[in-house]
C-alpha cells in the first residue's frame, strides 16, 4: 500500500472508536496473563487503549506500555484506571521503559504490525531485553492460513450490515513480502470512512526463530486463553517464550 505509515495508522479517529472498544476474551486475557506476572509486574508492547492492561492492572498487576500511536494512549489515559499505566511512546521493537519484567506480552495479532522480518525479529530481542532471568514473552496471534490462503489472497469481507452503516474489509495479501494489506471500509449516511492496515504475516515457526535469534525458546503453545491444545483445528495461538 504505497505511502502507509504504521506510526499514523492509529490516528484520532481509529484511536476514538477504539476506546470502548471489547472482543470478549479480555477477562480469560488477563486471568491468563497474571499467572506470569508472578512478581506483579508487566509490559505490555502496543498497550494500545489499555482493553487488556487495564484488567491486568485490576489483578493486582503493575503494567507498563510501549506504544506507537500517542492518540492510543490520550484515550487510555482518558479512563481513571489508566492515569496508573506507564506508557512509553515509542516502537516496541526498539523503545524502552529501563525495567525488566517476569512477564512481556504482545497481543491481538500486534507482532503482525511490524512490516519487516529485521523489525520482527527486533521486537523479539527487545522483548528478551526487558526480561528478567525466570521471565515470560507471551505473543497471541492468528495463524496465517486462518485469515488466507492461496485462493483466498483477495478477499472483500462483510464486517457489518446496518440500516445506516455498512462495514466491509478488503485485502490482498502478498506471499514474497507476506504482507497482507487491508482497508476497514464503513460506509454510513454521513460518508465514508477508511482505516487502512498492512500486515506482516509469520507463522508459529517464525516466531520460534525469531525467539531462538532472541536468545529465548518456546516454552508453551496453547490454541487460546483457555488452554485448549494448539492443534490442526487451531485458527490462533498463544505462544510462551523463555530463557
Ligand atoms: C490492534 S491494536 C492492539 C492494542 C492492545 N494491545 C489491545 O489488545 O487492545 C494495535 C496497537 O499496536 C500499536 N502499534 C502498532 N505498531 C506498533 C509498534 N511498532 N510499536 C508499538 N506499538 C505499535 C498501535 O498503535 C495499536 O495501538
């Protein structure tokens, strides 16, 4: 997608629809997560609006953030809870908080965001940075055959169907750049509205060597915040990396 800029791609609007914004496994997310954070603490890479530090946080977890988009952050910061977060604005592939934590997490298919395999396998070595000894990386994320397949590479996908909005994804994915470029498109009574998204699609096993090039291994893969077994039915995954 010629002249997409990751740094702009949360901006005010994106940032405003976002704030309330629930996919309905943040309960399960931060119960899973606050096994990890044995000491109490966490960084979240890409806290985004808070929807899973904040439950985090309520466990009883000390979160930090790194995120790109400070339009994500103004409305974290916006919510009472948030006012406690520490955010970093920044890359999470390179920013840091000068902490070290038992737990680093990298949720909602966020790895995807970083465009290039250099600045993948960077975010895992900030992540392993910012680890302490006994820490977790906790990366959640789709599997690319999930969202497409050799003849599924374009697609138009119906998010929504209103009386007055209609919302409708249209992608393409690239198999040599393994990018996926997408367009959230809402068409309403007032207008239209676009939110365009490129994506750097990687499999589980990527990620594993991008762990190992990290210094970590995987310790645990799960299919879900439930702990089902990451198997051949599994549309996504929780992968677990250490030392
Ligand atoms: C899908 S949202 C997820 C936010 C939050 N983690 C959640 O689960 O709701 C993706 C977030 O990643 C942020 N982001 C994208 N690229 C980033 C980068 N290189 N470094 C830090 N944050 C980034 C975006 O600004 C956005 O807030």
């Amino acid at each position: 997608m010629k002249d997409f800029d990751p740094a702009t791609s949360f901006g005010v609007d994106v940032a405003a629809d976002y704030a309330d914004y629930k996919r309905g496994d943040e309960e399960d997310a931060a119960a899973f997560l606050a096994e990890f954070a044995k000491e109490g603490s966490a960084l979240e890479f890409a806290i985004g609006t808070g929807r899973i530090a904040l439950p985090l946080a309520k466990k009883g977890v000390q979160v930090d953030g790194i995120e790109l988009s400070p339009h994500m952050v103004e409305q974290l910061r916006a919510k009472p809870e948030g006012q406690n977060i520490n955010v970093i604005i920044g890359d999470m592939s390179r920013a840091t908080t000068n902490h070290q934590y038992p737990l680093v997490y990298l949720v909602f298919n966020t790895i995807f965001n970083l465009l290039t395999a250099d600045d993948q396998i960077r975010c895992f070595e900030n992540a392993a940075r910012h680890l302490t000894l006994n820490g977790y990386f906790i990366v959640e994320t789709a599997l690319p055959h999930a969202w497409i397949s050799p003849d599924k590479s374009d697609y138009v996908h119906t998010e929504y169907v209103g009386q007055a909005t209609v919302g409708l994804d249209v992608a393409r994915y690239d198999p040599v750049t393994q990018l996926l470029e997408e367009n959230h498109i809402r068409f309403t009574t007032q207008g239209i509205m676009m939110s365009p998204i490129v994506c750097r699609l990687i499999t589980p096993g990527e990620m594993d060597l991008m762990a190992r090039i990290a210094g970590m291994r995987l310790v645990q893969r799960f299919a879900n915040w439930q702990r089902s077994p990451f198997d051949i039915h599994s549309k996504a995954h929780i992968s677990i990396y250490g030392f």
